[in-house]
C-alpha cells in the first residue's frame, strides 16, 4: 500500500472497466430492442427490454452458450420479467460483442413470433 502499487493497479481497472462499460452500452444500444438503460459505470447495466420476456430470451441464449441475469429476481412484488441485469467485467471484449448481438439476435427473433 505505501508503494503506490495499489493505486497504480485500481486506476489501470478502472480504465479497462471503463472501457468495457462503454463498449457494452454502445452494443446494448445498437442490438438489444430496449425501453430504457440503466447503468452509470460500474460492471453491469440493467436493461427494461422492448416487448420481450425476459427468461424466454435466456432460455433461447443458454442455448447458444450466452447468459444474463432475468430482471425479475431483483424485484420482490413480481415485476422485472421484461429486464436483464448484463454483467461484463470478467467477460473479453470479443466475448462481450458477441453474446451482445446473440441477446439481440434471440430477442428479435422472440418480437417476430
């Protein structure tokens, strides 16, 4: 700690957290059909989905090797069922880009049935 390692370590994560943030809210943006994103930084943002359940959409994602949290967990009076909680920060940025337009692909797919 008296080094200065620490800190030298936590503004190098906060670079890269920062960069993951930025690159996984653009793609939300661009793929996923969404109400609304929540999120300021940090390592996950919250997605109110467009018209889609949100567990029908895992359940077609688990499929092709991508996961997310279902939204409804985080509520206690049985709403969330159109959101995601999209965790990134152990994920590559390769992997972050395309499990994002898989989620989009699979919730498109879901908007058509």
């Amino acid at each position: 700690m008296k080094s200065g390692g620490f800190e030298k370590y936590v503004k190098k994560v906060r670079g890269i957290y920062r960069e993951k943030y930025n690159l996984c809210r653009k793609l939300v943006e661009k793929y996923i059909p969404h109400k609304f994103i929540l999120g300021d930084g940090g390592l996950y943002l919250f997605i109110k989905l467009d018209g889609i359940e949100a567990r029908s959409l895992l359940e077609r994602c688990y499929k092709r090797n991508v996961i997310f949290t279902p939204g409804d967990i985080f509520y206690t009076d049985g709403n969330g069922g159109d959101s995601i909680r999209l965790g990134f920060s152990r994920t590559s940025m390769k992997d972050i880009e395309n499990g994002i337009k898989i989620i989009g692909e699979e919730a498109r797919a879901l908007l058509r049935k």
